[in-house]
C-alpha cells in the first residue's frame, strides 16, 4: 500500500456496553450524541443483550 492510500483509510475506535432492558433507545441515543455508530447488538454471554459500537478515532 503506498503512503497516500494508508492515509486515506479510515481509523475505528470502538466500544462494548450492556443494553438494560427498559433503557436501550436511551442508552443507545447517548452514545450517538457522542458520535459512535451502532454496529451490532448480539445476546451477551451471561444473558442479556450487549451493543457494539464505533466511531471515527
């Protein structure tokens, strides 16, 4: 890859956090406030479901 190529790709950071039942719009419009995008929601190991996210670094 040449130089101007790695710069133009983009940098992620990313972020887990546990969505509670009766608040996941809530938690999930905070965290956009905030500028991180939604990538995922799956079942989290020890139930419950569990919110991927990620935004520009």
């Amino acid at each position: 890859m040449s130089e101007s190529s790695e710069a133009a790709q983009p940098r992620w950071e990313y972020f887990v956090t546990p969505l509670l039942l009766h608040n996941e719009a809530q938690i999930l419009n905070n965290w956009g406030a905030q500028g991180w995008e939604l990538v995922q929601i799956i079942e989290g190991p020890a139930g419950g479901n569990v919110a991927y996210l990620k935004r520009r670094a």
